[in-house]
C-alpha cells in the first residue's frame, strides 16, 4: 500500500498540489448517480485524488477573506474501461443517447472524435457512451496546439491595465456561455427555501445541528416538471447562530447506503486522521452539502426535466443552452443566497469545493460567481483546469460522448467533430482560470499510476496539463497585484517548495500543510526554511 504523500505550491492566491497514488478506499464517498450504470462505476473506483482533498481540506486559507475552504469526496475522476464490450442497456443510457444523436444532428454533425479514433452513429452503444481505448500518455505529443494568452483579446490587442481585463472579462463570459457551458436564461423563477427537518446529532465526537433545507423552484413555467434543490447545512452546535465561514461541497444529501457484507462493495474502508466533516467542524466552521442532481440530472435523459427541462418546458436545448455543470454551478449560486440570510453562516466566507465531474462545477461556479471567497478543484479534467487544446487523458472528445455530454453546451460539441480540433474553441482553461483572479484557488490531482494498460489513474485528468493553465492563468493575477504560482516548472512529487511571502501584512495565524502535522499557530510567513511548509490566511 502507497503513503500518502503531496506537495503544494502556492504563490499568492494560486495553489498547485499533486499527491502520491493512494490505494484505500475513503470512509465515505457522497454519490448522486443518475443511473445504475454510474452507481456501479463510481462505486468500483478508487478516489485517488479525492484521498487528498479530504487530507488538506485544513491546508489552505483565504488570503482575501479570513475565510476558510474545505472539501468533500464526489465522482471519482479515474474512469476503469469494463473487462467486455457489453453495450447498455438502461433506459436512461439508451435516451442520452437518443438526445445526444438528436444534437449532433441539429448541429449538422455526422461523425465525433473519441479521444484519437472517428465515433460515428454507426459503432456500438459501448464505444458511443464509453471511455475511450487510445488516449494519449506520451506527454512528447501532448501540447499539439499553443495555450491562448489571457492576456490578449480576441482580437489580439493586448491587456495592459485592470481597466482592460474588464473588458476582457466580459468578452470571454460571453464565449464561454456561447460555446462552452451555454447561458443561463435571463428570466429565472423565484425560488421559496424552507426548512424541511433540523437534526441535532454527534460527527466524530461533535455535537452539531444539521438543517436540512430546500429550495423550491416556482415550476408554473411548466407544472409537470418540478425542481427542489436539496442543501444541508451542518455546524458546530455550541456556536450555532455566530456567523462562521463555510465549505459548500457538492455531493448527496441523502443517507449513505449501506450494503450487507459481500455486496461488492470491497474491503472496508480504511481511515487515518479525522475524517474530512471531523477536520471542518472542529475548526469551527459550517459544512454546506448542496445535492447537484436535484439540480440537474447528471445524464442526457435528464435535459427534458430537472432546471434545464424546466426552462426549456420539456423541450431540447438550443445550440447556446446550457449544461449540467453550469446548471449546477448556478444552484450553487442560489443556495448561497440562501447562506446569507442563514444566521449561522457568514456568507463573504464561503468556499466551494467539488472533484471530479463536480471539480468541473466547482470552477464554474467560482469563475461566474465572484461571491464565492475560494475553490478547492480536484482532479476536474477535460471540462475543467484541463486545457482543452492538451492531448493527454481525458479529451473534450470524450466529454461529448453519450455518456457526458449532458454538462456542456451544445454548441461544445462541434469540436469534437472529426471535422474541427480543440484549436477552434475560442477559449480554453487558463482563461477560466482567470475569470477567478484575483480570488484564492486551490488546483489539485494525484499523480500518475505508470504501468500500461486500460486505467491510468489519475493521469487520466491531465495534472500536468491542469498546472499549466494554472501558470497562464498567473499573468492576470500579477496584473492585479497578486503573486501567482510563481514558477513555470511542475513541483516534483515528494518535494518541498518554497512559499513566497504573503501580500498582507495581517497574519493572524497559520494553517500548515498536512503533510508536515505542524500544530496552527500566529505567524507571519516569510521566506525563511521554518516558514517554507505554512499558508497563511
């Protein structure tokens, strides 16, 4: 069994992690499947780099806001191709699929990449919904294409002032909602929150008092289709009502299943440490579960109901609609209005947090949602910090096969077309990135499992490609008076990295590293050794 171990890199307001393989399963993974299939799958998956935001959910703190971020295990994002080429057979796989032809038709497309092989109508159900066989490992052919400058508008002219990336801003929203993540509609019903149940209950040895909330969405658009967001807001009972900050984590609201012995479930998990709602309440902060799937189904069967159905009366999606992961970034936009008027919460101090699939709407949501003080993203992949123009792991061919083609907008699928390239988006993640500048975020992945063969691990996502969007992303930080990463090399794994001096001259105290079990104390971090493993808030 591997030790866990990572490393960390921030400068400024940027942070970077890679972390070893980590063979355990978590205590517990927060799955909202919308199918059988994607139940058994994320069952079967070992959440690698989940492993290390529950393990440094302590280790990083808002530069701007005195803040605090957390984290919570979700999808995993180390796909496993199945040992044969059974096609589904759900209903729901088989009306994704239905829904996805019906858009490549509309766009007038005939024929999709899958990772580096044509897909067209003609292959299996398996190969049109599934992981692709031949992705790229050979990181020699991963940069086909030059990341865009952020920097720079469309047009070329550069960004010189923070009066100009303004107007940049405004420019690349427009691109992303066009072509990438589709718009929200301009008139959205009135949501009416109410207080379903409060718990009162011990986590780990800490009373606390659990609200369970919902937010009903005023469906007179369309009665038959009806849309309760589902939050939990959870936090520490004797300082209940004393407005602390937050870590809103996508997951489910619902209990965990459980499974009898020899359920297929696998050995049984095994921890170290407090586990990560232990880590969170003992510091005196809110934990903020907000259930994406009673936001939008995460499956193309699901575009007819859920938000996007609803504003669409039931209907299909237009070229510019948008997907799940904006839908469900946008819910969590919504629950935090509701956060401020929660007096247990002070909502100017409210982080988001998502892996995986919910890595990707977790950096939507802070990119479109300024109020948002910090991201963690983990292992988010093609779709989130990984570049789309990157040819390693996960493509943005894949995120529009039958199976995932549900979070991005229609219009997102062109470029998957045999006929276009990833060069053609007008837009790619270091701009993303940016759009958070000059908020804290936290980027991280585990590293890569080495051996051939059908499940590369982590590397699936792309780290590597994630850091380099990370770098870009730097030119617009330090054009708004912050550090950035600092550094244009990827930090060894295992490796000690220097950390940079904090702008502020207000420390308060500092949040080590996990990795080094120091104890939180009042410093100011230098650039001295006994500095070099502290992140201060």
């Amino acid at each position: 069994m591997l030790a866990e171990r990572k490393d960390m890199l921030e400068m400024g307001n940027v942070s970077f992690a890679l972390q070893q393989p980590f063979s355990r399963f978590p205590k517990r993974a927060n799955i909202a499947p919308a199918t059988e299939r994607q139940a058994a799958a994320s069952r079967k998956h070992a959440m690698t780099a989940s492993t290390l935001f529950k393990r440094l959910l302590l280790s990083i703190a808002l530069a701007a806001t005195g803040g605090a971020v957390g984290a919570q295990t979700a999808a995993p994002a180390t796909p496993m191709r199945a040992s044969g080429p059974t096609p589904p057979t759900n209903p729901t796989d088989i009306a994704s699929l239905q829904i996805h032809d019906k858009e490549m038709a509309m766009l007038g497309l005939t024929k999709l990449r899958n990772c580096n092989s044509p897909l067209d109508p003609s292959d299996s159900l398996w190969q049109r919904y599934s992981y692709c066989d031949d992705a790229n490992w050979d990181e020699a052919l991963a940069n086909p294409y030059p990341l865009p400058d952020p920097l720079a508008f469309a047009n070329g002219r550069p960004v010189k002032t923070a009066a100009d990336w303004k107007k940049r801003r405004t420019e690349l929203f427009e691109l992303f909602d066009r072509e990438v993540y589709g718009r929200v509609p301009k008139r959205m019903p009135r949501i009416t929150w109410h207080l379903d149940d409060t718990v009162h209950e011990t986590i780990s040895g800490i009373a606390v008092i659990t609200k369970k909330i919902t937010g009903h969405l005023d469906n007179r658009i369309d009665p038959a289709i009806i849309v309760d967001i589902k939050m939990n807001v959870t936090v520490p009972e004797d300082i209940a009502g004393k407005h602390i900050p937050a870590i809103m984590s996508f997951g489910s609201t619902a209990p965990p299943r459980a499974f009898p012995p020899g359920a297929g479930r696998g050995p049984a998990p095994v921890t170290q440490g407090p586990d990560y709602r232990q880590q969170i309440l003992s510091r005196g902060w809110g934990l903020v579960i907000i259930d994406n799937a009673s936001i939008q189904a995460d499956n193309g069967a699901g575009l007819t109901a859920g938000v996007i159905g609803l504003m669409n009366k039931g209907g299909s999606r237009k070229p510019d609609d948008w997907g799940a992961l904006r839908a469900w970034a946008w819910g969590a936009s919504r629950g935090l209005d509701y956060l401020a008027t929660d007096p247990d919460i002070n909502a100017r101090k409210v982080g988001i947090f998502g892996h995986s699939r919910n890595g990707k709407a977790a950096l939507v949501a802070e990119a479109y949602d300024p109020r948002f003080a910090i991201g963690f993203i983990s292992s988010s992949g093609a779709a989130g910090a990984a570049p789309y123009r990157r040819n390693y792991g996960e493509s943005i061919a894949n995120v529009e096969t039958a199976g995932e083609f549900h979070w991005m907008a229609p219009n997102f699928m062109k470029y998957a077309s045999v006929d276009s390239s990833p060069d053609k988006v007008p837009v790619d993640t270091p701009e993303l990135l940016a759009l958070v500048a000059p908020r804290p975020i936290f980027i991280g992945g585990g590293t890569f499992i080495p051996p051939p063969g059908p499940n590369r691990g982590d590397a699936w996502v792309d780290p590597p490609g994630s850091f380099l969007a990370a770098r870009e992303a730097s030119k617009v930080y330090r054009l708004l008076g912050k550090t950035g990463l600092g550094t244009t090399t990827i930090p060894p794994v295992m490796t000690e990295v220097m950390i940079v001096k904090s702008p502020s001259d207000n420390m308060t105290a500092a949040i080590p590293l996990i990795l080094t079990g120091l104890t939180s104390s009042s410093s100011r971090l230098g650039n001295s050794k006994r500095d070099r493993n502290r992140i201060l808030p």
